[in-house]
C-alpha cells in the first residue's frame, strides 16, 4: 500500500501570518457571508394569490350579515395569509474583495498565533484511500477534531479519501473564505496554497 508523503512543516513565514486581527471587519464579512448563504424558503400566499374566491360570497346588502368581497380574504379559512413572510427578500451584502481577503489573512494569522495552523509539505494525493488519509490525520494530530483542509486545485480522489472521515472538510483553494475558516478548530495549508497566499499579499 503507498503511504502518503506529507508531514508537517516547523518552519513558517511570519510576514504572511503577522496581520493583526481586527474582530470589527472580521464580524462584517462573516455577517455578510451567512447573508449570501441564506436561502429564503419560507413564502406564504397573500389573497391575490390563494385559488377562489373570484366571485362575491353574498349580495352587499339585504342579508343581515357583514359584507365581504372575497372568501379569500384574510379573515376567512382558507384564505391568504396577511403579513405572512415572503420569498422574494433579499438579504444579499455586498463586500469588496480586498476585505475579504484581509479578514480571510487576519483570520489565518489568528489561527496561527493559536496553534490551530498546520502546514504540511505537498501531499502526495495519487491513489489516496480513506484509511490513508486517516493516517495522515493521526499523523498530524488532526484525527476527531473539526479541520478544513485546502487543496490546491479540485481533486477528486483526494475529496473521496477525505469524505468519509468525520469532522473532516476538504476545499478548494480558490474557494477558501472567511466563514469556513472560522467554523474550522484547524487548518491545513499545503505548500501549494501558501504560495497562493504570498500572492494574497501583493494584490493589495
């Protein structure tokens, strides 16, 4: 069975993780982010909508009871619902990106001035199994605890070997964001995806 290569790297450099954290605009891109990530499924009927109802109950007047347009209406079962929650709501925020990316770099730093950084030379991800990957976790200390693994570019055999561990959550790279980095107690950055970062920090 090939084993996988990867161990952890003592050596990391401190001006990319040196921001300082800044829980205000860390706050605002994560409020922002769950914003975007919200669905809005709950949608009620209003008495425009609801099927019926196109014709009057009752003549306006002569019956000696209340007059009504619709049975429709609100007041009456089966009718719409007023002031009900709607689907078309949009809780979308829009935030630049070079906010997003200084909060996902102070989140980072954060991560490892607290110990929950681990950088691992590339991993040798041909072939990989789960019982392999498991190794790789137990290895690195990494296994039962909730880790965010990034990845370089899409792979899927590595995606598959990762899977099925518990508490474990592989993403790409270019995807990587704020909140997941925060949900996560560690993360795994490959070498690959740390070159990705110094290049973080020239675009600003």
């Amino acid at each position: 069975m090939k084993k996988t290569t990867a161990t952890i790297k003592k050596e990391k450099p401190e001006d990319v993780f040196s921001y300082p954290f800044n829980s205000n605009l860390v706050h605002q891109v994560a409020v922002s982010q769950m914003a975007n990530r919200r669905q809005t499924i709950a949608h009620t009927k209003d008495r425009s909508e609801v099927r019926g109802g196109g014709k009057k109950p009752w003549k306006q007047k002569g019956t000696g009871r209340a007059r009504h347009g619709s049975i429709r209406s609100p007041i009456w079962v089966g009718g719409g619902v007023a002031f009900g929650p709607r689907n078309e709501k949009v809780f979308q925020k829009r935030i630049p990106k070079n906010v997003k990316r200084k909060a996902l770099l102070m989140i980072l730093s954060e991560k490892k001035r607290n110990n929950d950084l681990v950088v691992v030379d590339n991993m040798d991800l041909k072939d990989m199994k789960t019982k392999q990957a498991a190794e790789f976790l137990k290895k690195n200390s990494l296994l039962n605890q909730n880790c965010l693994i990034a990845l370089k570019e899409m792979d899927k055999k590595a995606i598959l070997a990762f899977r099925n561990i518990p508490k474990i959550k592989t993403i790409q790279f270019k995807d990587l964001n704020c909140l997941d980095v925060l949900l996560a107690k560690k993360i795994v950055l490959t070498e690959d995806c740390l070159k990705e970062i110094k290049k973080l920090l020239t675009r600003e």
